[in-house]
C-alpha cells in the first residue's frame, strides 16, 4: 500500500459512490454494506503481492518462451497505432481470462481460491477487489502474458490496465445500466452480476471480464432479458475475515466441515 494507491481508491470512491446513490441497482443496499471493512482491506493491501506474482510471471515468460518469438512480431505489433494495440490487447487478454476463469471454476482446488471473489453477498464498487491473490495472478497472469510476449507497446498495456480495471468496478457496481444489444458484445453490470448469482441457472455463466460476446461464442453466456439476481453468494462455509480469507484455500478440508464439491457453484 502507498499513497498513490490511497488516493487511487479515494477518486474511485467519489466517482462511484455517488453514481451508484443515483443510479442504484439495489436502492436500499448501505454505501458502509455488510463486509465493506474487509474488502477494504483488500483494496489497500493486495496490490502488493498481486503485482510482484505478475512481474515474476511476466519475466519468467519473456526470459523462456519469449526468445522463440521472432523479434519482427514484436516490431510490428508495437509500430502499430495505440488505439489500435489497445483495441487487440482487450481480445487478447480476454479470451486468456476466460479460460482462466473458467478453470477456476471447474477444478476444485483452483475453486477454493476464487471462491473467496463469489462469497460476496453484496455487489458494489468495492468488491471487484475481494479477490484471492493467488487467484489475481493466475488469471491475470494468463491474461497478460501473451501480450507481452507479442511485443505490445508499454503505453498501449498501461492505458488498457486502467480501462480494465474502471471497467472491473463497474461491473461489479450497485448500478442500474442498460447498454441495449450492446450487451451482447460488452460485459455490463447486468453480465457480471448474474455471474455472481446464487441462482442454479446462472451458474458457471458468464466467464468474459470486458467482451460478452466470448461467452455467447463458447455457449456460457446466461442474460435473462433485464430481470437481475435475487441474491449473490455461496454456500461455501467462507469465514468473514481477510486473514482467515487468505488462509482458507489452504486449509484441509475435512477441517472445513463443508460439503463435498459438486461443481454447481
């Protein structure tokens, strides 16, 4: 945690916090909800070990995979306008976080982290940041690295990494937002909320992070007209601290006492 990332958060915050008193999904939710302290913590705290897993995996990546990629790739690429690098970088990098996240969900060990990120009862623009650090640079690890391998300019990453993460925060906002049939081309709140869904029919739905239309391709996309979720969470016996949090993915699971994964989640 340093300043910049303090004053990071206190802008999101006066940016956010009044768009969604405006424009509220759930009117009667608090700004101060249930858990907002602990996610919180998230937000101020794991920038740290998130950027440091990114970097290692990132130079791990160049220094082997890296040198069988002919360095004229990487020229070209970068000689490229930086809308244009951007535009290509979002596809990219969402279609390495749709995997990704699609086998956080399908295999249990990788479950127990990212289930921390769906124990979330109450979405808004804070809890985009409730999420595992192991989980963090896996997924975005399988989302960057190809892009760097490819060669694209550093200012074209840099301003993708801040359209990714406003976009992040919005998704998971308290905010009534209709985008039309643009919905089936760019992840909405509406998208990723009924990801979040403790609802049967929405689970393992909706995996894409910014292009909806990743999930209408590969048949994972669940938007039920403009209804949204009655309710968000999981039965996942998750404890309500950041500590415990942190260490739940580790602990054995017999001492859980939780139920045996059925892959529903």
């Amino acid at each position: 945690m340093d300043v910049l990332d303090i004053k990071a958060l206190l802008i999101t915050a006066l940016i956010f916090v009044p768009i969604e008193r405006l424009f509220a999904l759930r009117p009667g939710q608090k700004i101060l909800r249930k858990a907002f302290f602990n996610d919180l913590i998230y937000a101020l705290f794991n920038g740290v070990p998130i950027n440091l897993g990114l970097v290692a995996a990132v130079t791990l990546a160049t220094s082997t995979v890296g040198h069988i990629i002919p360095d004229y790739v990487g020229s070209a690429v970068s000689s490229q306008p930086v809308w244009l690098q951007v535009l290509e970088i979002i596809i990219v990098a969402d279609i390495g976080l749709y995997w990704a996240h699609r086998a956080f969900h399908a295999i249990p060990f990788l479950w127990r982290f990212h289930v921390i990120h769906h124990s979330i009862e109450e979405l808004d623009w804070l809890a985009a940041h409730r999420v595992h650090p192991v989980d963090q640079v896996l997924t975005k690890s399988a989302s960057l690295v190809p892009v760097y391998l490819m060669g694209f300019s550093s200012p074209a990453i840099v301003l993708f990494a801040l359209i990714f993460h406003v976009h992040a925060i919005l998704l998971h906002s308290n905010v009534r937002l209709n985008i039309g049939p643009l919905r089936w081309l760019v992840a909405s709140p509406q998208f990723h909320h009924w990801h979040h869904a403790h609802e049967r029919a929405a689970y393992d739905k909706n995996f894409a992070g910014q292009l909806s239309f990743i999930d209408a391709l590969f048949g994972t996309m669940h938007l039920p007209g403009e209804t949204v979720p009655e309710r968000y969470g999981v039965d996942d016996p998750v404890p309500p601290t950041y500590v415990e949090q942190l260490a739940y993915p580790l602990i054995p699971k017999g001492k859980t006492n939780e139920a045996p994964f059925t892959g529903d989640t």
